[in-house]
C-alpha cells in the first residue's frame, strides 16, 4: 500500500492551495458542529498558505555508466520483470518454497512485532491528558493529528511517516507537560523525525516552518527535534497500527470481494481514523488494525461474519476483544462525529482512493462478536 500511496497523482489545483487558519474560541470546544474547520486555531496559531514543494531526484553520472554497462542484462530480463511487477501477488504465482517460508517466517515476525508494541518504553499513557497535561485536551490534540494529515498530504508522504509522528506526539505528552502554543511546534518536529526514518526524501526544516506561517524559526524546531530525540533515546522505530494492517490486510483477503483497492483503501481509512481519536491510544496497534479489519470486511459484507478463525488465529485476537474498538472506530465512520478528522474525510472522499469516506455501514449485529 505504501507504493501505491506514492503512484496516486496529486490534485491539480493541491500546489495553489491556500488555507486560512482562524481563531477556535476555547468556550465553543464542546459545539464543534457549529464551526467550520479551523486547523490548530485553538492553539492560537494563524496558519497561512500552504505550498507544497518537490524533491528531484537526480542521478550522477556515475550511477548513468553503471546503468548502461546492464543495458543488455535488462534488455533480455525486462519482459520477465514486468509481469512479476505487475502482476498482484497470490498463491497461484508464487512456488512452494515461497509458501513454505512465508507460512514459517510470518508468525515469528509478527510474534517480534508483537512483543515490540507491548513494551512500556513504547507506549503512551492512556490518560496522560487527565494525568499530565493540564493546558492541552483531546480536541486540541485532534486538530493538530487532522493537520497533520493535510501536511503529510501536501509534501506527499507516506503513510508510516504519519502513524509515526502521532506516535511520538502522545509518547511526549505522556511524560512532558506541554503549554498549548507549543503543541504545534510538536507535531512538525515529530513529521520531521518520522520523514528523515521513512521518506526517500523528505521535507527539510524550512519548509515545516514555512508550513506553520513561520510561528516557529529553523532553532526552535530543531531545538524541539533534539529534546525528542533525547527522549526516544534515538529509538525511532517502533511498529505501528499501518506495520500490522499491511500484515492483516493479505490475510483477509480470503474472497473475491476482498481484493479490491476499494478494500485496501478502506482499511487505510479507518485506521487513520482511529489516530484522531484520543480514546484510541489506549488500544495497541495491532488491536487497532486488528478492529479496522473487522469493519472494512462488515462494511463491504455486512450480511456475513467478518471474524473467522483464520483471522483469529492470524491476530491473536477474539471478535470479543476487538469490541470496544470497533464500535468506537465505528461511531467515527458512521458520521455521528463529523468534527472528527475533516481533512482525513476530504481526502479519502476523493475518487482516486474509490470514495471509501462515503461508505457508511449499518449498525453491526452484536452475535458478530460472539467467539467462534
């Protein structure tokens, strides 16, 4: 999914595109329907024109005379390495031994996986908001996640970048008391460590500073980059919600309906979904993607189970444990929140991600959480 993330062509009009950030009165937090979007005015910062820019990737002329010493090589490979590349991945086309490694070799990465998003070191509080903090709440903390979706949007980013930067977001402020016109200045500093370990190329501190209408200067973000650093003690890998529905996505995808980008696309919706919500940092990842599984597959079929053994035995979770999580991803899809992540829903309404914001499931039977 994240090649295909980077192969959708942006907007025409997404270079021009301007957005005025206006004041969010803290006493209206609780009306939020009432208000148009406003990304961090609550923070009291004035956000003005966002312009993306782009990263050439020039080769040397080193690189060049290499390429043509394999000029033959390629010409008599590259019919051969065409179709493996565009050919989708399944059963048929790939050999025995292929499956044999994979059906010994996944349960051991994601036992690995596993144990990594269940250290303490790694996770957030889940009420670091009530324990810690006492000048940032939820809704700010929202505004700043949707932002960062339209930033992460704008430069062309992968996805991990931002299921990466809100994980250091809330690993923060679980243990640094943040005053609320510093949250900003946060999150741009967490997008730049997570690009510089995920992007080929990623955007450079001006350009986050010109991203915040230059509220913040070049020293402060990178003053902001070392504290963080020093508190991740430089252990910025860490497996997040997207690590493992890459993982759940190939195992669901156990019938025609399922293998479809349609699917894809809606399972990446709604686990970026749960991002926004703060009542989600209690869940691990893996239970996250887990949940968003469950409700992409009841989404396209809502007549039939989506939880079966395979599943169960793929994720180590029971539909029982996925419950609270699915209802509450659920509750966001459904629209009943719709001040809930309205550049996520912009985004994911566009056609080249099949509309998937659009689609909006019944309420799901309670026997769909039975155990099987």
């Amino acid at each position: 999914m994240a090649s295909e993330e980077n192969n959708v062509p942006a907007a025409a009009n997404r270079a021009s595109k301007k957005r005025a950030f206006d004041s969010l009165a803290i006493s209206n937090e609780n009306d939020p329907l009432t208000k148009k979007r406003v990304v961090l005015g609550e923070l009291n910062n004035n956000l003005g024109n966002v312009v993306g820019s782009t990263q050439n990737l020039n080769f040397t002329e080193t690189h060049k005379s290499n390429r043509k010493s394999k000029i033959k090589l390629r010409k008599t490979t590259t019919k051969k390495v065409d179709k493996e590349t565009v050919e989708p991945e399944s059963s048929a086309n790939s050999s025995p031994k292929d499956d044999l490694q994979k059906c010994g070799y996944a349960p051991l990465i994601y036992q690995h996986l596993h144990s990594l998003e269940v250290e303490e070191r790694r996770r957030p509080l889940s009420n670091y908001m009530e324990k810690v903090q006492n000048d940032v709440t939820p809704t700010m903390r929202m505004i700043l996640v949707d932002w960062l979706v339209e930033v992460a949007e704008e430069y062309k980013l992968v996805s991990d970048t931002l299921y990466l930067a809100v994980t250091y977001v809330d690993r923060y402020l679980s243990s640094h008391i943040l005053a609320r016109d510093r949250l900003q200045l946060l999150g741009v500093s967490c997008m730049l460590v997570a690009s510089k370990y995920e992007e080929i190329s990623q955007p450079h501190v001006e350009d986050f500073c010109y991203i915040t209408d230059n509220t913040y200067t070049k020293e402060e973000v990178v003053n902001m980059e070392r504290d963080l650093l020093n508190f991740l003690n430089f252990e910025i890998s860490n497996p997040t919600t997207k690590t493992f529905l890459r993982i759940f996505t190939k195992a669901a995808q156990d019938t025609s309906a399922f293998l479809t980008l349609q699917f894809e696309f809606l399972g990446c919706y709604l686990a970026e979904l749960s991002l926004l919500d703060y009542s989600c940092v209690r869940f691990l990842p893996s239970m996250a993607a887990a949940s968003a599984i469950f409700l992409t597959r009841f989404t396209v079929l809502p007549k039939v189970r989506p939880w079966n053994l395979a599943l169960q035995q793929c994720t180590g979770y029971k539909p029982s444990e996925l419950k609270d999580c699915v209802l509450l991803i659920h509750e966001l899809q459904s629209g009943r929140r719709e001040a809930i992540g309205r550049a996520l829903r912009e985004r994911y309404m566009d056609h080249k991600y099949k509309c998937v914001a659009a689609l909006h499931p019944p309420d799901i039977p309670d026997c769909f959480f039975d155990d099987a």
